[in-house]
C-alpha cells in the first residue's frame, strides 16, 4: 500500500457474482466517511437512464457512495455504453468521468459528455 492512500473495507454482504460488499451494513458505515474519488462499475450507462446495474441492493449502495464522494468515475466497457439495467444507480450528471474503451459508440458518449 503506498502511504497517502487509505483503504477502507464497509463490512456488508458480499455477492457471490461478484465480490461487491453490499446492503445495509455497508451503506451504514459510509454514512460519517467524507470520500475524495469513488470509482463505480455500472451494468448500463446511459443519457435517459444514467447509471443503472442489474442487482438493486447493489445499486442502492453505489448510491450511497455516490453521494460521500467528491469526484465520480465509471468505469465500464463498451458494450455496456446505451445500455439500461434493471436498477438505477444515479443519473448521469453524477459522473465526473467515464472510462470505457475505444468501441464506445462516440455519438452516445458526446451526448454524455454534454449531460454531465
């Protein structure tokens, strides 16, 4: 670990599918964190939905870290760019940054671009 970061593990349930710590446990612990940059994974990005994934816990705990951190990046493929998910994470002006790949369609990512 190098010396100015700090990891900070939320306790909760862990999905099998992915390893994700989730729930109320989870949310509760983030509720007194003040968080610098959150880096979130999302199943669907899109300009009408925002950021969405297919589990609802899930979603709602993104959510929560969401709303504690300072700066925002999503980090997703780009096949997962236009898509919508089951669940709503946040909406698009949420997002500081996306990262994805060089496949993303460009005419979906300007419209991003412009929303947030």
């Amino acid at each position: 670990m190098r010396p100015s970061l700090k990891l900070v593990v939320t306790g909760g349930v862990a999905r099998s599918e992915s390893y994700e710590l989730v729930g109320p446990i989870a949310e509760a612990s983030l509720a007194g964190l003040n968080l610098d940059i959150v880096f979130v994974g999302a199943d669907g990005v899109s300009l009408e939905a925002g950021l969405t994934t297919h589990h609802e816990v899930e979603a709602h705990t993104n959510r929560a870290l969401i709303e504690r951190a300072r700066s925002v990046v999503v980090v997703t493929d780009s096949s997962k760019i236009g898509l919508v998910a089951f669940a709503r994470i946040c909406e698009v002006g949420a997002v500081g940054e996306l990262i994805t790949d060089r496949a993303a369609d460009p005419g979906i990512l300007a419209g991003l671009t412009e929303a947030a």
